[in-house]
C-alpha cells in the first residue's frame, strides 16, 4: 500500500444499528428501524456456543435486515482462528462490509485484505466489493490509527471502541476521558480518507431522548461523520443530527449562489447577513451539499 492517500468512494452511514446475528427476533425486524446499515453482529453480543450457528445462519441474516435497503456489516471476532472463520462465512453479495475488532496495526488489515480478495475471487464478487471498518481498542492500535486507516483501499471508516480501549488503556471510560482519544481518531481518519464513527459522549443511557439528540449534535460538531446505535430508538435521531438539515441545506445554497455572483466581479470573499464569507466557509457549504445529495440518494435507492 502506497503511502499516499487513496480517493475512496465513502458509503453514507450516518447510523449503523447493531443486530445480534443469533437472534432472529432482532434479525426480522431490523429492516424496518431505517438504520443507513446493519451491522450484525458476531462478535461480544454472541455467546461463545452460539457462535458456530451465528456464522451458519449469516448469509439468511444478510439478506433478511438488508430488506429495507440498508447495507450490512460484519462484526468479526478475535482471535485470528475465530477471524478466520467469520470471514470466510461473511464474505458474500450480501455483505457490504466487515467491522474488524481489535486492530493491531497495518500489517493486520492488510492480512484481512487478502483474505478477503482471495475470497471475493472464489465467490466471482468484484474486487474490492467488500469494505472495511477498524475499531480502534488498544493504546498500540491507537499510536498507528492513520496507517491502519490507509493500508487498504477497502478501508471507509475508523471508530474507538470506549469500553475496551479505556481497559487496555488503564483509565475509567468516562467523556472527559475519552475526549482527547476521538477527537484524536476524527483528524486521523480525515487524514486518511476515512469516515470518523462514533460520538463524543457515552450512549450508556439513552432514555433521555433530548439529551441525546443534543449530545448527537455535539458529536456533529466536533466531526464525526455517523455513528454505531445500540438501539432501534437511537436511529432517527442518529439519522436527522448527522444529516444536514432544511434550513443548513438552503443557507449553503444561498451561501454558493452569493459566491457565483462575488466570481463574477472578481471577489473572492463577500458577506452575508452581516457575517464575511471567505473560501473555506464555501468550500464547507459544498461538502455540506454533497453530502446533502449522497443522502438523497440513498433514500432513492431505498425507495425503489
């Protein structure tokens, strides 16, 4: 893998509900809950003795949560043996991506990489058909998160996982104490290319449904790009604070038409309701409307 970053095509994933794989109640319904992807799970919410049946079942999982036109991960476990296994059960059209636990560096994604092509190949998938995620949980992982995040092209996204990473690291998960960590991970990912997942606060109480959704807009704020939900009631919140709004959307357009017109007279910066507009305040209101259109595009998809 060269060093230079990697233009990758970045899926839209503001949410991404978690799906026990092993149980079908939560399977069967997860389609309906609107997450942008699903990400089922083999990995801490299966038993140790239902994992076996987890990965058999896998592909019947796939195509059920998939319904609704969400994409779908996999959460894989370690060890490397039990790695193995998952990958080679969730490497299929169904499959959008696989959520790698525990990274331990470049060298271990790009094993994943070429077990995963080796894979795609048997299957006749496209190369590079299935996506990667890194969940960033010890201190090593973390000294490294830009190189892990560039050592596949498959790489679209990279989160901290707050509850092993405060243990492997020796210090209570607490907001305060994580702070550092992600805001740290957001500025690697965007180093990289990559989507920065997660929030900036404990999601550990979510029946306070406004502090939630205020905490989510602060986690918008600081970057983060879209989010892992514990629950089905977290998604459209999720779904509405790390999308860009109505009035953001027609601020940027009006921001841009303003910013055609100061071209045309040979400006490059102007104001708007008493506020001066320079280049970077535009470039913000493209990339808000790119991603705007992204999102709109998904719903289309999903309305077919």
């Amino acid at each position: 893998m060269n060093a230079h970053i990697v233009k990758r095509e970045l899926p839209v994933w503001r949410s991404l509900l978690y799906v026990p794989a092993n149980v079908t109640k939560f399977v069967d319904k997860a389609h309906t809950r609107g997450a942008d992807a699903i990400i089922l799970d083999l990995e801490d919410s299966v038993p140790v003795s239902e994992k076996a049946t987890a990965r058999l079942g896998l592909q019947a999982a796939a195509q059920t949560v998939r319904q609704g036109g969400a994409d779908v991960v996999v959460r894989i476990n370690r060890p490397l043996s039990l790695a193995v296994r998952d990958i080679e059960a969730c490497v299929l059209p169904e499959v959008d991506g696989i959520a790698i636990t525990k990274v331990d560096g470049a060298s271990h994604v790009r094993l994943i990489d070429e077990l995963v092509s080796e894979l795609e190949i048997r299957q006749g998938l496209p190369l590079g058909h299935t996506r990667l995620m890194a969940m960033i949980e010890t201190p090593d992982a973390f000294e490294v998160m830009t190189e892990i995040a560039r050592a596949s092209a498959r790489m679209v996204a990279i989160n901290i996982g707050g509850e092993d990473f405060a243990l492997n690291g020796g210090f209570e998960p607490t907001d305060e104490a994580l702070l550092m960590p992600k805001q740290r991970m957001i500025l690697a990912a965007r180093a990289a290319g990559v989507m920065p997942l997660g929030f900036i606060a404990s999601v550990a109480d979510f029946s306070d449904m406004e502090h939630f959704r205020a905490m989510v807009r602060r986690s918008r704020q600081f970057g983060f790009d879209g989010a892992s939900c514990v629950h089905p009631g977290q998604v459209a919140v999720v779904n509405e604070e790390y999308g860009p709004n109505a009035d953001a959307v027609a601020y940027a357009r009006r921001l841009l038409d303003a910013n055609t017109q100061a071209e045309a007279e040979g400006r490059a910066s102007f104001q708007i309701d008493g506020k001066m507009i320079d280049v970077p305040v535009v470039e913000r209101a493209r990339r808000l409307l790119a991603r705007h259109a992204s999102i709109e595009a998904r719903h289309r998809s999903q309305a077919r």
